[in-house]
C-alpha cells in the first residue's frame, strides 16, 4: 500500500455489483488507505452494497435517490453525523429508460429527457454543493484544504455513439457542468474532474442497445486492441482524487484504451 489516500475520507456514490465502475474506483482508493462510505439506492442494492463495503473495511452506507434532493440532504446529514469533514466524492451514477437507448434520438420524449438530465447530470452538481460544504477549507499559507470530485462519462458525449442517444447529450451536459464546478470550486481548492470511460459491461451498460457490437468495435480498433477494465478506470479515479493530480482540474480523462483518437476503422480490424 502506498499510502496515497492515508487519511482521506470520501464518499463513493453509484455503487451497484462487483462489475460497477464505483466498484474499481473504491477499490484503488481502499489499496491506497482511503476510508470510504457508500451511497446506494434502495433496499434491493444494499444486499449487493453491504458485503462489497465490508471487503474494502466499510460499515457506512447510506439509501439515496439522487433524483429527491430531500433523500440528498438526509444522506449528507448522516455522513455529516459520523465525519465532520470529506475529502472526496465520487460520482458513478446514470439513468434513462431503456427503450430510448436504442432507435434513433430524434424520438426522445419530454419526459425521458428531463428524468436522463436530473438523474445524470443534475444530480452530480446536487451532490458537489453538499459535497463541497463538507469538504475542509482551504488555508493558501499551509496550502491544505480543499477535495477532490470525479464523475463518469462516455465518448458518445462528444461524438454520436449509436443507441447512446440522451445518453450521449445528458454526459455533454455533465462534461460541462464539469467545467463550471471546476470553476467555481477552484478557489477553494476543490477539484473537478471526468473520467470518460470506453465500454465496460455492467447493469447501466446492459441497457444500451447492441452494447457487445460496440464492446467489439472498441477492443479491435482501440490503439492498445483491447478493452478496458474497472481496475483501469480505479486507477485514474485514484489519480484524479489524490494528491497526484493536485494540479488537475475541469478535465475530462480518458480511460478508453486510447479509443477516443482513432478516426477510422483499424486496417487489421476484423468485420463484426
Ligand atoms: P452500474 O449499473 O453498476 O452503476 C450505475 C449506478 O447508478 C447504479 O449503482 C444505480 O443504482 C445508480 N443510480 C441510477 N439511478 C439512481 C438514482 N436515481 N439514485 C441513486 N443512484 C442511482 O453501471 P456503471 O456502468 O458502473 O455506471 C456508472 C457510471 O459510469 C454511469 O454514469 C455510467 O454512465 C458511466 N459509464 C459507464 C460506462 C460503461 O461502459 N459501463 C462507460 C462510461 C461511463
């Protein structure tokens, strides 16, 4: 163990099953001496959340819709009882109706975009306001003080991905609001980061439509030919939420085996 994360408490939200990116995040943290506690949502989670918490040394759970900002305030509440202070947050969460992840994006409803947009996106600044007035403050003498937040997102919110559809508008809105957080929390030395990461299967992934077509797509025109993993996207999210990335903020890193430069089909890619 490094000790990278030795003394830093943070709160990990999007926590689902074993293959959950949350689930590689909290792991490097945990290697890396992080104290964690975990936000899931509803009772049907917590029977999968609670044994992963204990494998990473955590009794601290907490229920939270992020869609009820009432649920948001209560869930910071009782971090609030048992920690005065945080010094990390990290975001893993997305939601749309499935049946609008697959067609075309020019039949997305009224309804279906507003939910995409509160849970994906608008969620994530909910939590960096109650986050960032946990989070110690800053002394510019000592330079100690501040945090660090991360979210997940994904290429289609660059280019069109099929299927990904609000999906892929909702994560450019998330990238932005990643930018004015950044902003905005930056005088406080509260740092704001993305991690966009390729495709991985999981409960959200398994959602989209033809996801395997895409997984295969990526592993043979990536640069390094394969897909990526949760423990690759742990990696960068203990970067960007530790001290080595001190200076990083309002960035979107990619974690996608260097997926997101290539512009055309690789020339020894096999027809799928
Ligand atoms: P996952 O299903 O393991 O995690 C999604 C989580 O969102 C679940 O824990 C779910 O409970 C939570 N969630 C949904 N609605 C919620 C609500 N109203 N309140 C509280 N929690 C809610 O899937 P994942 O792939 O690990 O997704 C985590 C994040 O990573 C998402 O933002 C997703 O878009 C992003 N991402 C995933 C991939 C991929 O290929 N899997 C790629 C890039 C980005």
């Amino acid at each position: 163990m490094s000790g990278l994360m030795a003394g830093k408490r943070g709160l990990i939200m999007g926590l689902a099953n074993h293959m959950s990116l949350a689930w590689g995040i909290a792991q490097k943290l945990h290697e890396h001496g992080a104290e964690l506690a975990f936000s899931y949502q509803g009772d049907a989670l917590e029977k999968r959340v609670r044994p992963l918490a204990a494998q990473v040394g955590s009794d601290f759970l907490i229920d939270c819709d992020v869609s009820d900002m009432a649920a948001l305030d209560a869930a910071f509440a009782t971090l609030k009882d048992r920690w005065e202070t945080i010094d990390f947050v990290v975001h893993a969460i997305g939601f749309s109706d499935k049946n609008e992840l697959r067609g075309r994006f020019v039949d997305t409803s009224l309804d279906n975009f507003l939910m995409t947009m509160n849970i994906s996106v608008y969620s994530f600044v909910a939590v960096a306001q109650r986050a960032a007035a946990m989070m110690p403050a800053y002394d510019a003498e000592t330079g100690t003080g501040g945090g660090s937040m991360i979210t997940l997102t994904y290429l289609g919110a660059e280019r069109v991905i099929p299927h990904y559809n609000v999906m892929g508008v909702a994560k450019s809105a998330l990238e932005t609001a990643v930018k004015y957080l950044a902003v905005d929390l930056g005088r406080d030395n509260i740092r704001v980061n993305a991690v966009s990461a390729g495709p991985i299967k999981t409960l959200a992934a398994s959602g989209i439509g033809d996801f395997r077509y895409i997984m295969k797509w990526n592993e043979y025109n990536a640069p390094l030919k394969r897909n990526v993993t949760i423990e690759d996207v742990g990696g960068a999210g203990l970067y960007l939420l530790s001290d080595l990335a001190s200076g990083v903020t309002g960035e979107t890193h990619h974690v996608d085996a260097g997926y997101h430069v290539v512009g055309m089909k690789a020339e020894d890619a096999p027809d799928i």
